[in-house]
C-alpha cells in the first residue's frame, strides 16, 4: 500500500503531460486537414519522380 503514495502522483503527472500534448496539438492545428494526409497517399508522384532523375 505503501507503493500508492508513489504511483498515484506519478500517475496524475502522466495523465497532466499528456492532456498539455494534446491542447497543444490542438492549438497548433494539427487535426485541421484530417482528409488531406488521407488523400495525399492515392496521388501518383511517379511524374515527379521521374522529373527529378531526369536532371
């Protein structure tokens, strides 16, 4: 019982950090373009590719 002492400050500082990432990712806008990293994979850059080895 004595370990709780320990574990539930450590627990709260956890939770803490990791609700101060996600307001920060959110301030920062990092969920304002969900569809677009979707989308950005099914783009064919083989025409870009090709561009650059070609110089």
């Amino acid at each position: 019982m004595d370990v709780l002492i320990y574990l539930i400050p450590i627990a709260l500082f956890m939770g803490g950090l990791g609700l101060v990432g996600f307001l920060w990712s959110l301030k920062s806008g990092q969920y304002e373009d969900l569809d677009g990293a979707a989308q950005r994979i099914l783009l064919d850059d083989d025409l870009e590719n090709s561009e650059r080895a070609e110089d």
